[in-house]
C-alpha cells in the first residue's frame, strides 16, 4: 500500500485502512435481574436499570474514522421475550438494539453489527446489557434459562474495528 499519511492522520489512499481492533471476549455465566423495556417508539437508556454484562474501551487514532461494531451474545431469559442494548457511554440512548420475540425461556443468538461514527473524540467505553419485553426477570449469559452453562463452550464477544475514512 502506498500514501503517506498528512498532518491530520489521513489519506485518501489509505481509506478503508484498519486503524485497530478491540476484542472483550468471555465464556463465563452472567445473570442479572433486568427491567423491562415495552416496546414503544423511545430508545433504550443506559440509566433504565438494565444490568451491564460487558464492557470494551477504545480511544481512536483519529477523529474522522468510522468504527465497525460487532457483538454476539447467547443468552435466555426465564418467562420474558428479550434483548440485547449496546450503549456509547453513560446516561446515552442505546447506539444499537435487536430483541427476539420467538418465545421466552430458549437460548437465542443476538448478533449486532453496524457502523458508528462517535460524536466526540477520546476514549470511549462501549456497555453491553439485556433487557425484557415485558417485566422484570433474570437474563443469563452464556446460560440456559435456568442458568445451567451452555455447553460447548458458550462465548460472547464484543469486537470494534476502527476504520480510516476517506
């Protein structure tokens, strides 16, 4: 690749170039006991109660870069439809949601990916947590309903790509 990189970190030539990648990764159970978020037209808050099951923490290498966001989660929830909120920050809207409603009770995969593109610049701290859509109950991680580990190695992960924009 060639291009050399101007005063401000970025090139033309290099768009698209991975600046870095941030992995949090766990196989351990974790439960909480969650609020629940009805379906209604507001997003979800960091500050709606919802227990916080990961955290990852970036600082990007420049100011005009996109990051790629990534989270893949397995989790259940004992008599509650559910769903997954990332969040940039604290006391912030959600930057990313997905719910499942096909039945309470059974292990689902809740996959996430999109683009973000951060209001300020400095370190940020992305938080993962579930929420129901109903009332209040246990969500588990990694876990059956009845909090029993997934077996065959069970994994969640949150993984941010920076990416150079052009």
């Amino acid at each position: 690749m060639s291009g050399v990189f101007g005063s401000s970190g970025t090139s033309s030539e290099n768009a698209g170039q991975i600046l870095q990648t941030v992995i949090h990764s766990s196989s351990s159970l974790a439960s909480g006991t969650t609020l629940a978020f009805y379906d209604e037209n507001t997003v979800p808050l960091s500050t709606d109660g919802n227990p916080v099951f990961g955290t990852l923490s970036i600082t990007p290498k420049s100011s005009s870069s996109t990051l790629l966001i990534s989270v893949e989660i397995t989790a259940s929830c004992a008599g509650e439809n559910m769903g997954i909120c990332v969040f940039d920050g604290v006391n912030a809207p959600a930057i990313g949601v997905i719910y499942d409603i096909a039945g309470p009770s059974t292990a689902q995969l809740f996959s996430l990916l999109f683009p973000y593109t951060p209001a300020a610049t400095g370190e940020l701290t992305f938080t993962v947590s579930g929420f129901t859509l109903g009332g209040t109950a246990t969500i588990y991680f990694n876990a059956d309903s009845s909090g029993n580990p997934i077996g065959g190695g069970a994994n969640w992960s949150i993984v941010v790509i920076q990416e150079l924009a052009a």
